[in-house]
C-alpha cells in the first residue's frame, strides 16, 4: 500500500491535514485506532480562536460552524463574587467562537468521506519508521504495511510517533490539581464565559449550544467521580460562582462528566527525517486558556503548506523550517496557558504570601487596560503569520 502522506490518528488534527492536503492535490491515509462513533463523540475543546475559524472556512469545511457557532466577544474574570469583563473584540479586533470539538470532528469526517478520503478507522498503528516512510498497523485481525513519502504523527499524547523521534527532548509541568468537567442539558446561565477564581478553588462557566452548558471544577488530582453526585456538583459550583447581586447558575440534568489531569508538556523537536509530529502528539497545555485543539490547528496549517511547498515547487524551505516555526507559536501558547492556570487556580501548596500576590495579579488584569490587553490578544490567538 503507497500513499503520499501517512497520518496516524484521526483527531481533529489528523483529519484536518488529511483534508487540507486533499484541496491540494496531495493524497493522505489516515489511521485512527478508534471506531468512528467513539471519535465523534470525545467530549473535549469548545472554544476556537480566529485563526481557527480562519482556517476552517477557508478551506471549505465551515458551513456548519457558520450556522451553529456561537461567535463571543468577551470572557469575564470573576472573583471576590464581583465580575469583570475583558472586551477580546474591543482590545484585539479579533472574535473567538463556541463550537465543540466533537462537531469539528463530524464535519471533518464527512467531507472526507464524501471527497472519497481514505480514513480508515479501528486501524491501530503499531510501528513506524521516520527514514523510510513505513507504517506497520493492524485492522481486521491482519498486520499491513503503508509506504509514504511523508508520515504525520497526529495520534495524540498517548500515541506512538513521538517515541520514533530518537533524542526527543521533553519539558513537562504537572498541576497539583486536575478539572471535573460536566456537560449539562440545560441553557447556559451566562452568555459569555466566566472564569472564577475563589478559595475553594477554580470554576469555569462555557457552554456548548443555548441549551447545553459545560463547566469545570478545579478538584483534587486524586478526585473519584463517585464522590461527586450531582448535587454536590451543583452546590460546588454555586458557591465558586456565587455574587451578592442574585445572579444564578441554572442546574439541570449532567450527560456526560470526567475528571481531567492538569499537565504542561513539550517534545522538541517535532520532526525526524520523514516524520512530522502535530498536535497533542507533540505538546498539550492545561485546557485553561483553550489552546490545546487550536495550537492542533494551527501545526497543521503550516504543515499542509510546507508539503504542498514540497509537492508543487520540489523545495523544502517550509519543511525543515516545520519544528522551528511551530515551537515558537507553541511556546507562546504553553506560557499563556500556565499563566492563566497559576492566576485563576488555588494551588494547595500557596502560602499567605503566594495568595496575596494572586490577589494582587487578579486586580492588575482586572483593572489595566494593558493587563487586559494582553490577555486578550493571547486567548483570541496571535494571527498564524
Ligand atoms: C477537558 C478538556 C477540555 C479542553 N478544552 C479545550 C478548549 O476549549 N480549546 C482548545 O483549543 N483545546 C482544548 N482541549 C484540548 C484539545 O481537546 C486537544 O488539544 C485536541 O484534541 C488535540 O487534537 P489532536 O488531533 O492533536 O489529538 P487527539 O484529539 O488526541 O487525537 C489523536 C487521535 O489519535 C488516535 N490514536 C492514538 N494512538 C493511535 C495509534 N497507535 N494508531 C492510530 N490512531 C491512534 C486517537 O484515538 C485519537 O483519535 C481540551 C482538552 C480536554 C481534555
């Protein structure tokens, strides 16, 4: 079996670059060792910066976000039971929409199917080998191999293709906290996000559609579901987001919850000969800042124009500048989202000095428009160029 772009994983990113490549003329095969049911239904991301949304539509695969996306233009920082908005649209110019990850990855999969992509689900990648394009996968019982030009390793943090990078240096922070999130059929109790920072720990109010909300408790790293009955989980987050002016977080019923670990982590370099790691294979951030599936976006952008770079011109400037070009967008985007972890979380092992000095930092962002600002242009996104 020959294609001319092996990608193993078909997350977000995966089918992504399978699809951008196709616009251009270049033929892809994706292995994803999941079903397709499960993959569609993954609870994860929701927000997408501007370039995302950029991308998406530019190339063709936006009409469902266009009708369903809910376009904000603010998130609000609550704390001491008082809010306070930072204007994203006012200070940046730049919007960010609420559209789930799991309808990306629907729409994504249909028009690849409807293209005639070769995605092939519940094929395991079992090896790779970054010097000669192999793959080595099993699907239905039998061990196959796929031959490449180019093989893109998009199968998340716990794939296999950023062990095929030998010397792979990593930089990791774990987070003495990890996130319960919910999914509830009820409409959302704001219209824009609320970022809660309290001393019980942190809460976010998002939402995915007018009548499903999502929300997050910071929760211990060791916290079991089973402790946390729904009315607990309401309580709690009514306490975090709690005001004196009568506002009020609407329960309803949960779908779906998890509990989430809260984890910094680099691979450099993201490439090796024939081998191009994108996404979460490559780097994840805690989900507080929102960057982890637009950072996926965002690596296989560039990547799908250093390949057609390659295929159309027979140059490899874009190519081996990849790694570079990408670590420093994604470095950006890990000091934005450790930023906002350590400003909004309680971290268990703060001492009175460490708390005042979040206070502190909490009142500066709130209160200067260049703090604002700051934040501001980071959570919508630095433009892709
Ligand atoms: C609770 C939570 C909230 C989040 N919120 C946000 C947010 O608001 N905004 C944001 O930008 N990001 C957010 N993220 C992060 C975002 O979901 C991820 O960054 C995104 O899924 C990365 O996409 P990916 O395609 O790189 O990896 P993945 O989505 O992990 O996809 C990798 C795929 O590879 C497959 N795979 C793995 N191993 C193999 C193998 N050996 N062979 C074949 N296939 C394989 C997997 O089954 C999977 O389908 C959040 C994450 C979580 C957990």
């Amino acid at each position: 079996m020959r294609t001319q772009v092996a990608i193993v994983g078909g997350g977000p990113a995966g089918l992504l670059l399978s699809h951008l490549l196709h616009r251009q003329g270049i033929a892809s095969v994706v292995l994803e060792s999941r079903d397709r049911g499960y993959v569609e239904r993954r609870q994860r991301a929701g927000m997408l910066e501007q370039n995302t949304t950029d991308v998406l539509r530019g190339s063709g695969a936006g009409a469902r976000l266009d009708r369903e996306g809910l376009v904000h233009h603010g998130i609000e920082l609550r704390f001491d039971g008082t809010g306070h908005r930072i204007p994203i649209t006012d200070l940046t110019g730049r919007t960010v929409t609420i559209y789930a990850q799991t309808e990306i990855v629907k729409d994504l999969v249909a028009l690849r199917l409807a293209d005639g992509g070769d995605v092939r689900f519940e094929a395991e990648v079992l090896a790779l080998d970054p010097s000669t394009g192999t793959v080595t996968f099993r699907q239905d019982g039998a061990t196959h191999e796929l031959h490449a030009d180019y093989i893109a390793g998009c199968d998340g943090f716990h794939g296999v293709s950023r062990a095929a990078v030998p010397d792979v240096r990593t930089f990791s922070r774990d987070y003495p906290f990890a996130w319960l999130g919910i999914l509830a059929d009820v409409a959302p109790s704001t219209d824009e996000l609320i970022y809660a920072h309290h001393e019980r720990g942190f809460a976010l109010h998002s939402l995915r559609s007018p009548s499903v909300s999502r929300l997050y408790l910071q929760v211990a790293t060791d916290a079991d579901l089973a402790d946390w009955s729904d009315q607990r989980i309401w309580d709690e987050l009514a306490t975090r987001f709690g005001t004196p002016d009568g506002w009020q977080l609407k329960p309803g019923p949960i779908t779906d919850r998890s509990v989430t670990p809260m984890r910094s982590f680099v691979a450099e370099p993201m490439r090796h000969d024939r081998l191009f790691l994108a996404g979460d294979a490559a780097h994840i951030v805690p989900p507080t800042g929102a960057k982890g599936l637009n950072l996926a976006v965002s690596d296989v952008t560039i990547l799908a124009r250093a390949l057609t770079e390659r295929y159309t011109s027979g140059t490899s400037a874009l190519l081996d500048a990849y790694s570079a070009t990408c670590l420093s967008r994604v470095w950006r985007a890990e000091h934005f989202s450790y930023w906002m972890t350590t400003l909004l979380h309680a971290d268990p092992g703060a001492d009175a000095f460490d708390r005042r000095v979040q206070r502190a930092h909490l009142e500066y962002v709130a209160s200067s428009p260049a703090a604002a600002t700051s934040l501001a242009e980071n959570y919508a996104g630095l433009p892709l160029e």
